[in-house]
C-alpha cells in the first residue's frame, strides 16, 4: 500500500511538473537585430507673428523615404509652415537644425531664406508620423528639408 501512495505521489508530480513545463502558445519567432526604438529629435520655432516651423533638435533615427517636394510654402489653420503641392495636398516641413525665423521668413542654416507663398522645390525626404508633433494638424504628413530652392 505505501508503495502505491508514493507511486501516485510521484505521479502527481510528474504532472504538475509537465504542465508547467509545456509550451503555452505558439513560440514567438526569434529577432535576429536588436530592437531599436525609432526618433526624430525636434523642435519647434515661433516667429513674432505666430508662425510655427518645425526643425530638427538631433540626429533622427527614424526611416526616411528620399524625395523632392515642389508647391508653395504656407502655414496651416495652426500656422505651422507648410508646402501645398499643384494638387492641394500639404505636408508639414521638418527643418534642418539652426533654421530660426527672421521677422516672419524662414532663415535656413545654409544661408537661404524662405517665405511664405514663395515657390519651392525642396530636396529630402518623407519622414513617419510623429504624435510629438500634434501641434501641426498634419503632423501624420512629414517631409524632412536637406535643401530647399525657390523657383521664380
């Protein structure tokens, strides 16, 4: 009789200690790079009339998608600096870092200068959403300036 009570004690544990053991689910697949997170530093500057550009505050991290834009710049209903392709569409501008408002224009780092309404054609690239940036009504449409060329 005892050796049967220590055969089903030993059983007993031998369940318990499967069922602990056993795979709970499917596996999750094994990542083969590290999980980084993705960032764009920014800022955002504000002239005395209230315009509102967004500039770059640090080295991004974030996937970029190379590109030119061309339109008009504008500020939108918040009055963030965009620019308004032939086909209405607009996108908020991320300026390079050191880009600062001189009176109501833009003063870019590499010397240029833009303003409002001024034809552009602007090299750089489509950057991700960023709810940071949810100043801008548009922040979900963002292209990132390298450099930009006003056509007369």
């Amino acid at each position: 009789m005892t050796h049967r009570a220590a055969f089903g004690l030993a059983a007993t544990i031998a369940l318990v200690l499967g069922a602990c053991s056993a795979p709970q689910g499917e596996p999750k697949p094994a990542s083969t790079s590290p999980s980084v997170q993705q960032e764009m530093p920014t800022a955002v500057v504000q002239s005395a009339g209230g315009k509102k550009a967004v500039v770059h505050a640090g080295v991004s991290s974030a996937p970029e998608e190379g590109g030119q834009l061309i339109g008009s710049l504008a500020a939108d209903g918040a009055g963030c600096i965009v620019v308004r392709t032939r086909d209405g569409e607009t996108t908020t501008l991320v300026f390079p870092q050191g880009t600062v408002f001189e009176g109501e224009a833009l003063a870019l780092p590499d010397g240029s200068s833009l303003s409002d309404g001024a034809k552009v054609a602007l090299d750089g690239a489509r950057v991700p959403a960023d709810e940071k940036l949810s100043v801008c009504p548009n922040y979900v449409r963002l292209f990132s300036v390298v450099r930009a060329t006003v056509n007369p």
